[in-house]
C-alpha cells in the first residue's frame, strides 16, 4: 500500500516535477528517487516546451493533495483546465503550466499528479497541438527513450477510445516507466508511471488501473474522433484490471 504525500512548501516556477507532491520519508530516499526520477515526463513536457515557447513559463496551483474520491477507491484527478482526468490511488496535486510564444501567443499545458512516499509518481499532462510545431508522430516517442542502458519494449499503437495512442514501458538500471501518450484532436495527452527499480514490482500492480484510466471530456474537445459529443471513457471498473 502507498503512503500518502505531503505538498512541497514551495514551488519553482515552471518546474513540472516540483509542482508534485514532495514524498514522506527517509530525506535519503526522497531526494534520491527526485534525482532518478526526473528526466521522463521533464524530458518530454519541457521539450514541447521549448519547440514552442521562449519566456520563463509560470505556473498556477489549482489543488494541492486533492482527495476527491472515485467509486473505485481511487482519487478522481480531473484537470482544472484540462480536458482529462485519472484515477490515482493516492491525494494528487492539479496545475497549469502558462507560457508566451511571441508566433503563437500563449500556450497552456495542464498537468495532474502525485508522488508516493515510496518514490512512485503518477502524472498526466496535456499539451496543445500546435500545426508544424507539435511532435505529433507517436511513433516516434518510444524511439527517444532507446539509449544505453535503457530498455523499451510492450509497444502498443491501438487506438484508445477512439483516438490514436501509444503505450510503452521504459527500463533503466535505476527507474523505469510505463506510458500512454494520446492524440486528440486539439492536443497530445501523456499519462506516465514512473517508479524507482526497488519499486518495479509494486509499480507494476498499478500499470493497468492508472493507464487504463483516462477519461477524455469530447465536448471540451470539439467533438470525439468519430463526430459525437460526449465523455469518452476507458477504464476498468477497478483500478489494477487487466489492460486492454
């Protein structure tokens, strides 16, 4: 079972990892899992980021340690702004990443997530897609992650819940990842496991319940992938089910 986290007392602006739960326990291990942990969703969020923007991003906290409860047992972590939401099975926190492209205007990325005292973060983040500027081949996600020393493998390119997806795991000596990035038609959502080694076992448990719990509000989004509006969602009736 998960301990519970504590909210980081306080926020760098624009540092998506710092805007996560900080976790209860040995300052050994908290600082440790930050150091290992860091690169996947930065890798990934602060990279479109940087395709896009070019001022200091800024960050507005919406809910820290939030606990709204979901019939599963699990937390409903619905973005504020966002047009998605998770099941994470401890209290999470909710912001929005703002920043100014002087081509573009502003861009927003929305972001839900927690970190367990055991070093286990649960994240979700959504990007805008932005025409000739958004890295929009999924296929080419799981490529950026093969490099000494890591592993990628259950690769997955079935639609979910209508829209194109990919699905991956990432190994390294010290932390590893399970990932789900999908694209809809105004954005790129990026739902993310990252776990500690000594953590991989009880990680695992949680793959299927967290991936498998994204829920995509259509109507925020124009419109499903095949013209219907309403709330498209793909999840098991309780966290920790088989994923498709």
């Amino acid at each position: 079972m998960l301990e519970r986290a504590k909210p980081i007392p306080a926020v760098q602006a624009g540092s998506t990892l710092d805007c996560l739960p900080e976790a209860i326990g040995p300052a050994g291990l908290r600082s440790a899992s930050r150091r290992k942990m860091k690169s996947l969703l930065l890798t990934i969020v602060f990279l479109f980021m940087s395709i896009l923007a070019w001022a200091e991003p800024q960050m507005e906290m919406h809910r820290v340690q939030a606990t709204t409860k979901d019939p599963s047992g699990w937390y409903l972590a619905a973005s504020t702004h966002g047009s998605f939401a998770v099941l994470i099975p401890i209290p999470f926190n909710d912001f929005t990443v703002t920043d100014d492209d002087p081509k573009v205007g502003r861009i927003k990325t929305y972001t839900v997530g927690a970190k367990s005292a055991e070093g286990i973060k649960f994240s979700a983040t959504e990007t805008p897609i932005i025409a000739g500027r958004s890295p929009t081949n999924l296929t080419a996600l799981p490529q950026q992650f093969r490099k000494p020393g890591h592993t990628v493998s259950d690769i997955d390119t079935s639609l979910f819940a209508g829209y194109p997806s990919v699905s991956f795991s990432v190994r390294g000596q010290s932390s590893g990842a399970y990932m789900r990035q999908v694209k809809t038609l105004k954005s790129l959502i990026l739902v993310i496991l990252e776990y500690p080694m000594d953590q991989a076992k009880t990680a695992e448990g949680f793959r299927s319940g967290f991936l498998s719990s994204l829920k995509i509000n259509e109507t925020e989004q124009g419109g499903s992938a095949n013209g219907a509006s309403q709330i498209a969602e793909r999840r098991v009736a309780e966290p920790g089910g088989r994923n498709r």
